[in-house]
C-alpha cells in the first residue's frame, strides 16, 4: 500500500468561503490537448478567479503533453508547456494532479498507474481504459489513498458518476436505461422525425461530426457497452467489463420499423440497460446484467422524448423510485466541464489529504443475456392463407413464449404479422425465433426488436 | 471558530471496499419521525450491512426524538430509543450525527446550530429553515469544520444539490429552470390532461393526499419559493432568502388558458427560474433574479413533459449547455433515500476528519422583477369593430413591447385579442396592461402568463 499523501495544508483548514484569505495553488499535468483539452485550458482561464474564491484552490497548467509540438492549436497557453513526453509531466513534481485525455489502453494505463503510484489524483475521460481496467486503476487509487475520478467518461457532461458514486451508495438500484451514445441517438431521430432511412440518416450524421467516418463503434454498440460497463460497476459496486457486455447495433432498423412503432404507441431508442441485485445480503458477488441493443420504448416514457445527439440515463431504485439525468453527452466544452468539475474536487480533497475512493472492486456475476426476461416485437411475412397463424401461435406457445398483442396486414399473397410478446426468457424467444424460421409458411421474420420501459 | 473535529480513525484508512477489515460505527440522533424519518430507519435497516461493505461506516440510530413517545408508529427500533426531548438527543455524547427533519424555524435552528458546535455532522430536509437562516447555518457549518448537509430539503430524491455544489461548481450556471413543486404540477397535469378546471383538480390532489388541506403554500409559490432560494444560493455562492423570490400561485390559470396554450404548442407549467451572472469578474457579490410563477414552455421543452407529481431541474451553463434531474420531487421513501445519500457522505467524512463546506456566504444582490425581459402570452377581450386593433397594438408600441404574433377570434360583439410578445422589459409589460385596462374598447384582460424556454 502506497503512503497516504500527506495534507498540503497541515495547519489551518483553507477557508472554502469566497474571501479566503488563503489560496493554494495546484499544478495541472494535461495528457492531451485534443477537443476537450483545449475547450478544458480555455475554461480555466475563464473561470480561474471564480473558482479560487469559491473554493480556496488556484488551479494552472504546469505542462501539457502532445503528440506534435509543433501543431497549430486553438489554446491560449505558453507555446513552453508542450511536451511530447508525457511521462515526463507525469513525473514533474511541480504538477499536483493529472488529466489523462489521450485515450486507448497505452500508453494511457501506464501513465495514469504511475500518476496514482506517486500519489498524483487522476481526472480521466478514457472509456476504452476504464471499461477494460477500471479495476486495476481504482485498485491502485485505493493504494495510493488518492482520487480516480472520470466523470467524462460517460454521457460527457452530465453529472452522473457523482450522484451514482455518492447521492445513491446507500440505494438499492434495480435498474439503470440509458441513451448514452448521441449519434446513434441522432440516427434514429432523424429517421423517426424526417422518415431518413438509416444509411442517409448515417452520412448526415458523418458530414455534421456526430459520427466518425467508420461508424462501427457508435452504431454497432461498442462504445455504449464500454460506457455501460462503466455504470454497472459504479452502481453494483463489483467489476464489469467492455467484454461483458452483450450487444447488438442499429444497422438493422429500417423506416418502417420506426413508422410501425410509432403507430403501435413506441419509439426506438438504441439504449443500454443494466440490471441487477445489489449486494443486499453479502452473498457473494452481485449478479448483473448488462447489455445494448435497439428498443422500442413506450412514447410516454421519458427517455423517449431525448431527441438528437442529447443522452439520459434512466436510474430505478427500490426507495428514490424513477430518476432520470439528462445533457450533453460529447462535445468538447461539455465533456470539460465535466472534467473541470473533477479536477476542482479532487483538488479540496488533494489539499484537505482525502480522497473519494471506490476501493478493490471483485469482478461482478455476469447474468448471460439468454437468461433474461424481455418483451419482444416481432414482424414476420407468411402465406396468407387459413391454419397459417394456428401454426405460427403454436410455435410460441411450444417455447412458453407469451403473446401480449398481435395484428395482421394483407400484403397480397403474402400477411404481414406483428407480435408482441409478454416478457419472456431470451432463450426461448430465440428458440421460437429458429423454429419459426423453419416453417414452409414463414416467408421470412422481417424484424426483431426488444421492447423495454413497459412492464406487465 | 470551533475546534476541527478530531479524525475517528487517526491510522491507517478504513478500507472502503467490499471487504474492509475495519468498519466504524457511527450513531445517528433523528430529530423527527414522520413520513420522511420513517422511511429512513427503514432503509437504514435494509441496507445497513451492505453499506457497511461498500464504505466502510456501519449507521445505526443511536436517538429519536419525537413529540409524542406513545403515538403508534411504522417503525420497527426498540421502543428506548425515543425521547421527546430533542436537546438531550443532540447533546449526546454517543451521537456522532445528527438528521433534523422536525421542519420550521424553531427549535430546528436553534437544534442544528448546537449539533454543529458539537462538531456533529448535521443532515436536514428543513427548505424553510434554509431558506431563512441558511448563511447563518453554513457559517457555523464552515466555523466548525463540519458537514451540513440538505440534499433532501429540494426535489425530494433527485440527486440535485450534490451536483450543483460539486460537479458544477467550476461551471458558469446562466440559468435554472425547474418543477420544484409535486402539488401544482400534478394539478396543472390534471388539467391539461383530462380537461379538469382548478378546483376539481386541486379537490383531486387533496384527496390523493398531494396537496395539504390548505393548499396555500404549494399553489401560491411559497413552496417552490424556498426551494429556490436554496437552489439559488447555491448556484451562485451568495445568500438568497426566501423572501427575495417572486411569486405567482396557479389559482387563476383556467381551463381555457390550458387549451388556447396547447393549440399555441405551449403547456403551462408552475416553474420556478434562477438567473443570473455568476462570480466570474469577482466584483462584489453576484446579481441573482429568483421567481416563481406559471409559465407557458414549448411543448418541446424538455420540462414540458414533466407529468404528474414529478419534479425536474433544467440547468442551463456555459460550458456544459443544458441539464435536466427528474426525478420524485417528494414522498417519504424518495426523500429518506436522499437523507441516506446524504449521511454516508457524512459519515465518510467524519471518519476521516474531512467535510465539503459551502463557507461564509455573503448577500447576493437581488435583480428586482422589474428590471428583468420576459416574453408573455396576454389575451383580452375587446370591442369588435374597426381601429380597435390599432389603439391597442398602439399602447405596446408606446411602452416599447414588441409583440411576436397576435390572432383575433370573434365573441359576438366582443373579439378576444391573444399576443405573444418577444422578450421585454417587464415594468413596461406591466405598464402596457395598466394602459389597456384604461382603454374603453378593451373589456377585459382575461389572461396573462409569461413565455419562457423559447428564447426570440
């Protein structure tokens, strides 16, 4: 176990009050200076008097490392704080705490073990590091008795990891639903409200910057996995993974899709959703659920009103009941915020010798997704003609999959049925799924879609 | 200034992860054992084992003062722990904590000022206490060195005052927007939702318990008011009484209004709204507007969807852009659950000698209703014949109010003129209708609500 830090002001607590007579001044190491390094930079600035009043820390720039020195960039800051070594800023005994903004795995991991090694809190927005070694990083922040914080790192600028770390340890949350990707988000509005199909949908979204020019991780689900990773560790208190996480993308979703939802009374969210039991009885590790496909929502539910590239987290809790956090979920200057609020904490604690710590984490139970319960719409061509739904109705019924509601719609030769089930066991939805496919008078299952935030 | 409590555990630090070999153990006095106390001994109960695992801190109730020992209660402690002296409670040795939820000024005030002299930890869900003494409260909270804690005292459940205080604290809040009150807002819902007028929906929400059997409080604002004044105070670092807010009840928005504003594409919401600039140039103290009245907001507007007894807080920032917290606003179980957020932060706090203070706040200046620019939806009643339109239209342009869109709708001889302005002035807004109700063509003003969340 790593020395404790000692208090920087070992006398007289600072006064936190607006004329503080006494302000102690931080240095900050910046890994980075990308998007958010640079809108970070230019809200110190801004607001470094401010926050020196209000909270009794001064907070400067000791150093900022680079890939190139010699790019041209949007901050105001002496050209002699650029680096291209980060490990020397890491080092530096003039900087106090460390922003990681690099992203990755590595270098990004080393750096921020070292930081926490030398007592050094760390800010980080790095989702890929913490869903992949979240533990080994709060394992080692716990040893040094210094701050982990990263905020950013889901649903960029609102607060969310501070409200589930504090507000809600003592509640029992039984379920968290979250919009946390926004160009999938923005994706699926503008097919819902312009009738877009999803590949135009998808280049509008590339040629205003919400989505990259390779898509995968955003519209195939991975970066909200690694996201929802995250969320489910804060809130059950045990390690999840990226790799735990079950998902499927939005590439399947058609116009039509969306027109039928929203006849039936739903819309289409792609979302993340975490399910579990707390560590109520001590038995062992919590069990958790965690996955991230398209669903359909009912229309009164809130997360189905968040429009465009906006993100909301949807937290059930036995005793709070139904909350929900809602904002700006990328974007240079919100993502900082969300730093520059970490970064402020974690200096009271730095200069009071505390730290907000989550501890060794044990790795989480993961529930596989075929055992869970969820409710399905299914829309399926068949021969239309008499004994067909008989035979159709018969397969669910041979896999206990429960029919909640259905319609027919002539297509010529052909019908179209749309079911939705009650909530059933995954297994055996697909299972229905694979006999229904083998039968002569299915011509095809022409959608397949989860329907979430509507218990019966 | 009172001496810094001593830390409890002066070594090594507890272990806050699953497996802490040390758990210390922490007494609570609970001043008050209604709805709200209730519900927290409950949760207290059912999660104190695994709260003990997650942080470190084993809570158990060491007092409970009520004003009655012999009433009947919910509440399963042994039978010892009540006193109904208050005092003893707070004075006692063993106490380390201290939950005040009798509620009103004294002796709530005079209990949690003594507790923090003590060095004992304060949590209370008293709006207004706080909202009247709460500068003198936080001094004595910062003089001692001690936790003073009220995530409870606004919108119920809803982790908001942590997040204002901590992640946006760096951040330059321009704006709060919020349904802070379950009983308008269910009332209003009511209204909109099923037709009802003001007096069935309010015999309504009294008889499901949500408004109190005199309602003045909720539906003439004061309510909301205080939980204003506390947001406001904290948003901006500077003291704001209840007293300063603005107020306007919902008692005379009728049915008509309700339908003319949805056909408009508005919904009329009882909002409260905090403007102001923060510290960012430190040249005395910040000027803060504090109202609440009845708005129409773009149904849009993500508070427009707020439905029921729900409450919500749109934060707007410069950085961060725009943030709402949803959540139940009020309720036992959801309040007690904020209350518990609260104490464990305390208590990990207490255990490590730390507390996160708010300071001495001195006034902030108050930006008179008057002096401030609202848009506003008016509709009046006038005589229907020619030029009649022209004198009116005539008495905005002389006090400056611009008017957005106007539509006329014929009564008989009457016509019902409904304007919307753009922003203005609203001493001169004021002035206009003085000027209207002069004129002998106009009948009547039969409605004036302002516009907001829709920014010409």
């Amino acid at each position: 176990m790593g020395a404790r830090p000692t208090p920087l002001n070992s006398g007289e607590a600072i006064g936190p009050g607006r004329y503080a007579q006494l302000v102690q001044q931080l240095k900050i190491g910046l890994l980075g200076c990308g998007n958010v390094g640079g809108a970070l930079v230019g809200q110190l600035d801004a607001r470094r008097a401010a926050i020196a009043r209000r909270t009794g820390v001064e907070l400067t720039i000791g150093a900022i490392a680079v890939r190139s020195v010699s790019r041209d960039r949007d901050v105001d800051v002496d050209a002699s704080l650029f680096t291209t070594d980060p490990r020397s800023v890491v080092e530096d005994p003039e900087i106090d705490l460390v922003v990681e903004l690099i992203g990755g795995i590595e270098p990004a991991r080393e750096l921020v073990l070292r930081a926490l090694e030398l007592g050094k809190p760390v800010i980080t927005g790095n989702k890929e590091l913490l869903a992949n070694h979240g533990a080994e990083l709060c394992a080692a922040a716990d040893d040094a008795g210094v701050d982990l914080l990263f905020e950013a790192a889901v649903a960029g600028g609102i607060p969310l990891i501070r409200p589930l770390r504090e507000s809600l340890v003592g509640e029992n949350v039984t379920r968290v639903m979250g919009i946390v990707n926004g160009t999938t988000n923005y994706i699926l509005t503008q097919m819902a409200e312009n009738g877009a199909g999803y590949a135009d949908a998808l280049a509008e979204a590339q040629s205003l910057g919400y989505a990259e020019r390779d898509p995968t991780a955003d519209v195939e689900g991975y970066d909200a996995g690694a996201k929802a990773a995250i969320i489910a560790s804060i809130v059950f208190g045990a390690t999840v993974v990226a790799g735990d996480v079950y998902h499927e993308g939005i590439a399947g979703i058609t116009a039509v899709d969306i027109a039928t939802a929203e006849r039936l009374g739903f819309v289409i969210k792609a979302v993340v959703i975490i399910e579990g039991q707390g560590d109520v009885d001590g038995d062992g590790p919590p069990e958790v659920s965690v996955r991230t496909h398209p669903a359909m929502l009912p229309a009164s539910h809130p997360l189905a009103s968040v429009r465009d590239s906006f993100n909301a987290v949807f937290v059930e809790g036995e005793s709070v009941g139904d909350l929900m956090f809602y904002g700006r979920g990328a974007g240079g200057e919100p993502t900082a915020s969300a730093v520059l609020g970490d970064l402020i904490d974690a200096a009271i604690n730095r200069v009071a010798g505390t730290a907000a710590r989550i501890g060794h984490l044990e790795r989480a139970r993961i529930c596989p997704i075929d055992d869970l319960d969820t409710a399905y719409y299914l829309a399926m061509e068949v021969i239309d003609r008499p004994g067909v739904l008989a035979r159709v109705t018969d397969e669910f019924g041979r896999h206990e999959v429960s029919i909640r509601s259905m319609e027919q719609q002539g297509m010529g030769d052909d019908a179209l049925l749309i079911f939705i089930t009650h909530r059933s066991n995954e297994a055996a939805v697909q299972a229905t799924l694979h006999s229904l496919r083998e039968l002569d008078v299915v011509h095809g299952i022409r959608t397949v879609i989860r329907v979430v935030g509507d218990e019966d």
